[in-house]
C-alpha cells in the first residue's frame, strides 16, 4: 500500500464523507456550551513531522531522543489549527517513539484535524485538549499508538472525536470526549485485506458525554471495547460489519427522550457482548448470531427494561433477555453491575450466587462469608503507614445490618452507611500494615442445610490496579 503523506487527507476525508450516510441522524441531540480555558501554554505554528529527521525544536519537540526509554516530547504548546496544512499537529512516516503531552489543539474546523498521524508507530497523545476540530486526533495506516487522558470537544456538526482509519493494535484509552457526532470511531476498509483492516484495537476507560454515537466500529474485527462509559448519546456502541469484537463493562446510560438505543449491530457477527449495564436503552440489530453473556454463573448484561424475574435470587434473570431470534441473553444480570470498583466477590451460598462489591485501594485477600457468624471478612494490606479505605457493597438478601458492626483487627470502626432496597454500601477507613476487617450484620440469608459451605472465591483479590487507573482531567475541565 501507499503510504504517502501527500495523500493522506484522501482516507480521511473519504470516511468523513461516509459518516452522514453509514449512520442515520436521529433526533435529540443536544448541544452542550462548553467553556475552554487553558493557560500557561506557548502559542505555536501548526507543526509537521514528515520522517524522522523532523522531530526538531522548531517543530516543538522540547527533549528527548526517540528512544522508548527517551521518547521525543513534545509538550506545552497551544496550536490555532485554523490555518494549518494537513492538521494542527501531523507526524507521519516514522517509527521513532514520541510523546505528545499538554497541548491544545484549536479550531480546525469541521475539515481539519487537530493531531493527525499517517504511518505512525510507537506515538503518543496523552493528557492533551482538542476542540473545534475534525476529527480531533486522527490515525491512520498506524499501529502501536496510545491515546489516553485526552479532553476532546467537537462542537462540529458531524465531527468525530478520535478517528482510527485503517489502524490496529492501538489504544484509546481515559479519554473525556463530549459534545461530538461519533465519539471514537474505528474505521476499517475491506476486513480480510491486510494492510486495509482495523483490528486488535483497544478502545478502554472512557467517557463519552452528550455525542451523537459513543463508539462507532465499522468493517474492523477483533477489536475490545471495554470499561467505557457513554451517557447521553443516541446510539451508545455501534457496529457496522464489524465482527469478533468483545464488548463488555460498559455502562450506556440515556437521560433524554425518544428512542436510544444501547447498541446497534448491522451485519455484524461473533461478537461478545456481556457485562455492560445498559440503561433506558436496549438493542437494535439485524440478526447476525453474537454471543450476549458469559455463561452462568458469570452472567450476561444489565438491561433496565428486563422484566423477568429472580424468583431464586442468584443476580440472574430467570428467563433469557431476547433481542431477536438470533440473539439473547441468556442470563440477564437482574443488577447493575459498578464496574468502577472490581470484579464483584461471588459468594455462593447454597447454590446461589451473592454479588458483594468492593472498591478498596488495598489488597484484598482471604475474603470469607461466613453464615453463623453473620458476617463478611477479609484482610486489606498496603504500604506500612498510609491510609487505606474500602467501600462494600452488598447485597441484603445476602446479608444485612441493624446496626451493622465493622471491627479491624479486633477494634470497632467508624463508617458511613448508604442503601437502597436491595443493596446497602459501608465505607470506611484504616491506617495500612495488614489488617483483619469483619462486618458483622443481624438478619442473614437463611440456612436451608445442615452443613455450611463457605467458598472464598478470590485468594487475593489486588485492586490497586484499578483505583489507580482514575482519570486525569484538566483542571479548568470542560464539565
Ligand atoms: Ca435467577
């Protein structure tokens, strides 16, 4: 394939093209006024990186040397994209290792991007703003790139957010994008044709607010979309030829009118799309076979119109959730799952299975439900001398307090108490070393057999991971 930097405006603007005819305008979009400020950044021309000789200071590049371990960067600079050539930032034709960070990219228009890369391995765009550009940051015929932590607002009609054309093997990842047609958009061409696919991309962890579309794969495969929450959007996750994709822990939330949709599938086929809670919004497809749970007892989705019931309370609906004859979920989570924290502890007791939440910055090991006893136990550990927190959530059918008592090591505890009809949440505090916490309750689930089983599920459960992995977001943020 060609890979020429004087062509490349050709693929984008071709699926910039597409974007009103492979998707529908729906009613109901509205429009956010998002302030912008950022300051103490340099003004800049528009800066073009064409091979690898051109990573100089006039093209903004503030240290390094292209290594892995010395990545040229290219930070603190605000670039008025309005009189660019290609895009306000375009690297292309190199595989040199390069971090663009802290930067603002502005007012491109609706034909100009605001970070382009044509032929790109080993880029980055980190903790960056994008506005009033389209897309806002663009690969194409790139691979082993990361975009991650970025702020990214369109306010462009029919603009995209992070644009990947013809590109695998990236990451988007912790990004905050409001305010845009297609938030995050991968764009295959024939799937099948190397060179000309998207795949193996990994679009994680961010927020989308307010867009027309959250997520958009079209004529790409085997690509995850995880962890990523869309709120208010029309179509949540959409898929369009796009095939043995895994979809899960998501949480597609619409707050407005009309009819969303949670995601869409057009001749699509051999995806996986389980543990995402689905909220005021269900399915809509043609009915290409996907798998839509995860066996039991893992389960499958959330979807808030499910009307079956639970009548043996194990979480999971006792009659599968039908989108149409090819598809169902067998095993509809009867809650929605917070993602956020971890994977719930399954406690299976009695042949049923009771989800307790847990979002801790500690390790947690030893978890034991013990029944007698009613109570939950488990040890937390961290660094010697810091401040450990853990919030639990769990299920009152499981077990439930009146008062609740939480001893650590031995000695009683303060904590907070929120609940709903079915779940109550405890949170509290303690200084780290290893500690032993036990939350005791007054009314448990009933003892139907004479022997109690009791089965610690997770040996060690590590959840810094996962706290750690909060977002970073500017500070004069546009929310
Ligand atoms: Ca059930």
């Amino acid at each position: 394939m060609r890979k020429n930097c004087s062509s490349m405006l050709t693929v984008i603007l071709l699926a910039l093209i597409s974007t009103s005819g492979v998707i529908a305008q729906s009613a109901g979009f509205k429009g956010l006024i998002l302030s912008v400020e950022v300051t103490s950044l340099t003004s800049h021309a528009p800066i073009l990186i064409i091979g690898d000789a051109s990573f100089t200071a006039a093209n903004g590049v503030v240290s390094g040397s292209g290594t892995a371990g010395e990545p040229y960067i290219i930070e603190g600079w605000d670039i008025n994209a309005s009189s660019a050539g290609p895009a306000g930032i375009v690297v292309c034709n190199t595989t040199r290792h390069f971090v663009i960070r802290d930067v603002f990219v502005h007012d491109g228009g609706s034909s100009i991007p605001g970070i382009l890369f044509w032929n790109v391995t080993n880029g980055q765009v980190l903790e960056t703003k994008v506005t009033k550009s389209n897309p806002a940051v663009a690969l194409a015929l790139s691979s082993g790139n990361k975009i991650s932590n970025n702020t990214i607002t369109s306010m462009i009609s029919g603009g995209s957010g992070v644009m990947l054309v013809l590109s695998s093997s990236n990451i988007v990842s912790g990004n905050t994008l409001t305010d845009i047609y297609a938030g995050i958009w991968l764009l295959g061409w024939f799937t099948g044709i190397e060179g000309w696919g998207a795949s193996s991309n990994t679009i994680s962890g961010n927020t989308l607010t307010n867009n027309q579309i959250g997520v958009v794969l079209s004529n790409a495969t085997s690509n995850t979309v995880s962890n990523n929450t869309v709120t208010y959007s029309s179509a949540g996750i959409w898929l369009v030829s796009a095939n043995s994709s895994q979809v899960s822990r998501n949480t597609i939330t619409w707050l407005g009118f009309g009819s969303p949709w949670g995601i869409v599938m057009r001749n699509s086929t051999s995806n996986k799309i389980y543990h995402n809670n689905f909220i005021n919004g269900s399915a809509l497809l043609l009915s290409l076979p996907n798998e839509w749970d995860d066996g039991y007892p893992s389960g499958g989705n959330f979807w808030s119109d499910y009307t079956g019931t639970d009548l043996n309370g194990d979480g999971i609906g006792d009659t599968p959730y039908t989108i149409d004859a090819n598809n169902q979920d067998r095993y509809p989570l009867i809650f929605p799952v917070v993602w956020d924290y971890s994977s719930p502890v399954p406690i299976v007791w009695q042949e049923k299975i009771y989800r307790v939440a847990l979002s801790s910055n500690s390790s947690i090991s030893a978890f034991k439900f013990n029944q007698q006893q009613k109570q939950i136990s488990f040890n937390v550990t961290g660094s010697t001398g810091t401040v450990g927190y853990c919030n639990i959530t769990i299920p009152k059918n499981l077990l439930s307090g009146s008062p609740w008592v939480i001893l650590i090591d031995d000695v009683a505890a303060g904590f907070t108490q929120t609940e709903n009809d079915t779940h109550t949440t405890l949170s509290f505090t303690y200084t780290h070393s290893t500690k032993t916490v036990q939350i005791t309750g007054t009314t448990v689930v009933p003892e139907f057999l004479s022997t109690i089983i009791i089965l610690p599920v997770f040996m060690l459960l590590s959840l810094l991971g996962v706290v750690s992995a909060k977002k970073k977001r500017f500070g004069a943020s546009t929310r």
